[in-house]
C-alpha cells in the first residue's frame, strides 16, 4: 500500500510546489512564466496519475475478466 | 480487512484535495482519480479471491461457466462506469458522468443479450 500513498503525497507536494511558485512569479511580474509553470505542473502530474490509474485498470481487468 | 487503512489514507488525502482545489481544480480532479485507484487497486485484489470462491461454489451447482462469467463482466463495466462518473460529478461535469453511464449500460446490454437469448430458447423448447 505504501507505493500508493507516497504517489498521492508527491502529487499534492508537486501541486503545492507550484502554488508557491506561482505567487512568487507574480510577485516577480512575470506572469507568463507563472502560465508555462502551471501547465508544466499538470503535465507532470497527469503523468504519474496515468500510470497509477494503469496499474488500477490492469488489475479489475485482469480480475472481472472485460 | 484494514478499515482503519483506507480511512487514513481517504482523510489525508480529502485535505490535500480541498487544499489544492481552492487554487488549481485540475489537480483536485486527478488527485481524486489517483486516490480512488489507489484504495480501489487494493480492494479489487481482495475481490479477485470472492470470484474464485463463487466460480467454485458455481462448479459444484453445475452452474454452466460463461453466464458467470458474463455476471462477473457486467459488474467490472458497471463498476468502472460508476468509478468514472462519479470522479465526473466531482468535478462539476454531470453531462459526461451520464454519457459514461449511457456507454455503460449500452455495454452491459451487449453483453446481456446472449444470456437472454439462451433462456428464451430453453423457455421455447419446454413448451
């Protein structure tokens, strides 16, 4: 189980990460890079959800039988 | 079973889904999605004993394999239609919840007429 859990965790600290990146590129007033950062972060993200969800959809196909 | 496990596990992560919905949703919808898959890869584990168990009990009942085996389908789609409309209504998106259920019943259906179709011959050859 523990796999798991350190998955959601990265996920919530990637997103966190890029909270705070975000204030302070729009403190810096660039705020184009705040953009890039955040569809990086969702890039990013998405990836490591894909393939948790992989994993997930392998095992009920592998044990319905679909 | 670790009820306590799947608690934990769901409380931690319904902070960190109200945490990162107040600023970014796309991250609140795929940590959701994660965190189901995550607590549901573990059950479907456990489910996957269940299914042994009633194959077996349906071997001694001479219950005829492929229409068990049909049953245990629909409920996989049934399932993972729920599983993913239910992340859809999370995140606000009712119309693509219903279109997914709409799939999978339309699935379920396909897969359901050859039982019925077998009962009705059997029906018809009584009479």
């Amino acid at each position: 189980m523990m796999p798991e859990v350190d998955l959601i965790f990265k996920i919530a600290g990637v997103g966190v990460l890029i909270l705070l990146l975000n204030i302070l590129f729009k403190q810096a007033g660039k705020d184009e890079y705040a953009y890039i950062l955040t569809l990086v972060g969702v890039v990013v993200v998405f990836i490591v959800a894909i393939q948790m969800i992989q994993r997930f959809f392998q095992e009920v196909r592998a044990v319905f039988g679909l | 079973m670790d009820i306590l496990l799947f608690l934990g596990i769901t409380l931690v992560s319904l902070v960190l889904i109200t945490l990162l919905r107040r600023e970014y949703k796309e991250y609140a919808v795929l940590l959701s999605a994660v965190v189901g898959a995550a607590i549901m890869l573990r059950l479907v584990g456990r489910l996957a004993e269940l299914i042994t168990a009633f194959t077996y009990l349906a071997e001694k009942a001479q219950i005829d394999s492929d229409y068990l085996s049909t049953i245990f389908k629909v409920m996989g789609v049934a399932y993972l239609a729920g599983f993913g409309g239910q992340i859809c209504r999370d995140a606000d998106e009712n119309a693509l919840a219903l279109k997914l259920e709409l799939a999978g019943k339309i699935i379920i259906l396909f897969m359901a007429v050859p039982v019925m179709v077998a009962i009705l011959e059997i029906v018809l050859r009584i009479f």
